[in-house]
C-alpha cells in the first residue's frame, strides 16, 4: 500500500483529501502545522508528500528544506498545495526542490494525474 502525508490546516481540505486518497489505496496520514512535518515524514516514510505553503510553525518553504536535509526523506516526491499563484511563487517552490505545485481550488485528477506523475 502506497503512503501519503498531507501537511495541511484546514479540516476540510485534510477530510477531501483523506477521503480521496483513501479510496485510491493509500494509508494517509495528516499534520496540522509545519513544526511537526518533518519528524512525521521521518517516522512514516510517506511515498508522497502533499503540503499547503501556509500552515501554522514551519511554513511551507520551511518544510520542503527540512525534508530535503534529511537523508531517509530527501528523495520523497513533494508536491505543493496552495493558493499561493504568482509564478514567482511557482518557480521559487520548484527551484527549492518541490517536484509539483497545485494551485487550489483544484480538481481530483489534476491532483490525482500530478501524483502518478511520480509512483509507479
């Protein structure tokens, strides 16, 4: 069973995408602020990441750095879901070591399509 961990603070995005990621066989797992995002990647060994940019500690920019520093998470896919859609923003991200970036609102197989992008 693949593995994903949502980084996130809104309760009804966490619940959507639970709920979708559930029903496509992943075991998921959630984080409500950035502090705590590294050390649950860490212990969980997600096969994806998914983050919003703004959440409450760490930020999203933040998060993407401690997973990259870290050798047993530094080669997780990590994609970016934010409302955040500048395209410096964008850039920034991907340059920082993001492998997507997903601009909410979203639909279910822009998300869905992005992840395949990077599990078998």
């Amino acid at each position: 069973m693949k593995k994903a961990l949502i980084i996130e603070d809104d309760q009804y995005m966490i619940a959507n995408l639970v709920e979708l990621l559930s029903y496509e066989n992943f075991e998921v797992r959630s984080v409500h602020n950035g502090t705590e995002a590294p050390q649950a990647a860490a212990e969980f060994l997600p096969d994806i990441i998914l983050s919003d940019m703004r959440v409450p500690g760490l930020d999203g920019m933040g998060i993407l750095k401690a997973i990259r520093k870290n050798p047993e998470t530094a080669d997780i896919p990590f994609i970016f879901l934010t409302g955040r859609s500048s395209s410096a923003q964008v850039h920034d991200a991907l340059d920082q070591g993001a492998n997507g970036y997903l601009i909410k609102p979203f639909q279910i197989h822009e998300l869905l399509d992005l992840i395949n992008q990077f599990l078998p």
